[in-house]
C-alpha cells in the first residue's frame, strides 16, 4: 500500500492546472493573393506562417509610412528606405530619433523578398525579424514593442485594419512585423531593359554599350561580376546572398572597425564580409558599399579595378581588373544603369489612413 503522503501528493499534482503556453503566432484570415513577379525574377518566396492578403499588405503599406512606430513620432520606415531613391537613403548614413545615425548605408528594400538573411550582416533571418528591428534599435526608432502595440491599438484605424487583417485580438508587434513584411514583399524591380533583353527577346532593349558591359560583367576573363552578382538562365537576382570582404571600411593595417558577418557569427573567416547587395535599380540607390563611401557607380568599378582594399580576409573570387578598357568600364556602368526596371502600382504612401490608392 503507498504511503498517504504519496498519494495526496499524487492527488495534487494530478490536478493542477496545465502550465500556460505560448500564444500560438496568429495568421492572416483574408483570402491570400499572388505576388507576381515581374519579367526577370523567380517567384517570390513566401513563409507559410505569413501569406500574403490584400489586408495585410495593405496595414504594412500604412505602417511602413507611419512615424507611430518611432518614439518621437517623427521616424518611419520611409525615412531611410525612400522609394524616390531606390527605397534606400541618400544620405550616407540615415539618420533616427534625435538625430542619431548609424554606420552604415541603408540597404534599399528593393527584391529584398529574395534574400535568405537580411541586413548587410545577415543577422535577420526573414523580413519579419527585420522589420522589428528598427523599432527597438535605440538609434534608429527607439521604440519599446510594448508601446508601439499600445500606440496602436489607441487608434481606431489601426484596432480596424489590424483586426480585418489579422482577426480580433490584441495589436501585436508580430502581426505589425508580418504587415511590413508583406508589403515589401511586393517591393519589386524586374523588367528593366536588360530583363526585355536578355529574357523578353528585345534585341533593342540595350544600348550597344550596355551589351558590352553585360559581356564583360558575365565573362570570367573579364569582370566576373557575375560570380557574386548572379544571373541564371531564366532569372537574375544580381546577388548570391553570401558575404564576401571586399576590403571595404579596411584600415592600413588590414583590420576593421565594422567587422560586418564576424559581429553574427563569431568566425574570423567572416571578418570584415557583407552581404552582396542586388544591382537592380543601383543608378539610384547611391552611395553605395556597406558604409555609403563610394559616390557613384563610376567609383564602384574604380574599387573594383584594384580589386578592392587588401586585407588578412579579402575574399579569394576577388581579381584585379585593370587589364579592363577605359571604354569596358564605362560599359559596365551603361550596363549597370539599365537594370533600372518598372516600378509596380500602390508602393507609395496611401492617399488615406484606411483605403489602398
């Protein structure tokens, strides 16, 4: 026979209430809608937890535009990804609440659903974990999750959106992430000249100038761009989604102040490596590097032609290319200006705080 404390303990434990789980993630509840891509690009990729719906990308398109997520109200997504230069910033480095800034450029958001990380150190892995991001980042918003969610849920519009999006329940930081996200999904840049080209079959889609720069961009023995800046048969990313340390930000002793993938991985391999940005709608998203230091798309070849800053972790692919023509590098830039594609309806802030333009 067991002891009676046994049992009584027994009894006890039998009854105790089931400890608390987490609240499961909540899906969108409209009907999903396809992302189209454009001529040129593969079909966007999409996370089961979050398929894209008219209301979602709707909320994400309000909330991408919307200073409420910034602590001081006067800092959105926008500031920094601005859709009138190439949804990144002008600036070199983008400035946050009470004028703080960063170190690095704005990466812009263009065919960023195509990443496999984000950020120029990867250390996102999805659209949804970036977007939250900048809220909390003390230069950029400064905002707590918290009170961006009571924010929210103290304006009826956004009690309204969120709940057609998402169904009732509490306004969540998530679900404003999976908003955002799924707006800049349909962020994307194809059918640009070299796109009617190279796969629409438009033999006059490119300039004679940007034809040569696309043979020396794609030939090995010539700039071998194309080893980072990828294009496949039937699509162009224009990046491999890797790091690579081309030397940028390198001081004379070969070390670095931004050590970039090394700060995610702690591999010393890395040090000094960032993600290879997409080329697409580069004439206007200058500066360009990591640390916005080069001015033009002249001064990118330039970097190039030296292969970049030697350093312990400079990326082996890297080559010299100063065996390339005064007018094969003006090609490569000709040829770098006509991957400028269309620009899709409805990425531009909506004309009311409700409706879609």
């Amino acid at each position: 026979m067991l002891p009676a404390l046994f049992l009584l303990g027994s009894f006890l434990f039998s009854c105790s209430p089931p400890a608390e789980t987490e609240q499961a993630p909540t899906m969108p509840i409209g009907q999903v809608v396809e992302i189209k891509a454009p001529l040129g690009l593969p079909p966007v990729p999409i996370p089961a937890d979050n398929p894209p719906t008219a209301e979602t990308i709707a909320l994400g398109r309000r909330l991408y535009y919307d200073p409420i997520l910034s602590k001081d109200g006067t800092i959105s997504c926008a500031s920094c990804h601005q859709p009138d230069f190439g949804f990144a910033d002008p600036r070199q480095f983008s400035v946050g609440v009470a004028g703080g800034t960063g170190d690095r450029q704005a990466p812009s958001v263009w065919n960023a659903a195509y990443y496999t990380t984000q950020f120029w150190d990867g250390r996102a892995a999805s659209l949804e974990d970036q977007a939250v991001g900048p809220m909390a980042n003390p230069i950029e918003m400064a905002h707590t999750l918290e009170d961006i969610e009571k924010a929210l849920a103290a304006e009826p519009s956004y009690v309204a959106m969120f709940e057609q999006a998402f169904g009732p329940g509490p306004i969540t930081a998530e679900n404003a992430a999976k908003a955002i996200a799924s707006f800049e999904r349909t962020v994307l840049s194809g059918n640009s000249p070299f796109d009617r080209y190279l796969y629409g079959g438009d033999e006059t889609a490119l300039s004679e100038q940007a034809k040569l720069g696309l043979e020396v961009f794609r030939a090995e023995n010539k700039g071998n761009c194309a080893v980072c800046h990828t294009i496949e048969e039937d699509h162009a990313l224009f990046s491999d989604s890797k790091f690579h340390n081309l030397g940028v930000g390198a001081a004379t002793d070969g070390t670095f102040k931004d050590t970039g993938r090394f700060k995610v991985t702690n591999d010393e391999a890395e040090t000094g490596a960032f993600k290879t940005p997409t080329l697409r709608n580069i004439a206007q998203s200058a500066p360009y590097m990591h640390d916005g230091s080069l001015q033009t798309l002249k001064d990118v070849v330039d970097f190039y032609i030296g292969a970049g800053n030697s350093n312990p972790h400079r990326d082996p692919e890297l080559k010299e290319l100063d065996h390339l023509t005064r007018e094969e590098r003006d090609a490569l830039v000709a040829f770098m200006e006509a991957l400028t594609g269309e620009v899709p309806p409805n990425l531009g802030p909506p004309s009311t705080t409700t409706s879609d333009d």
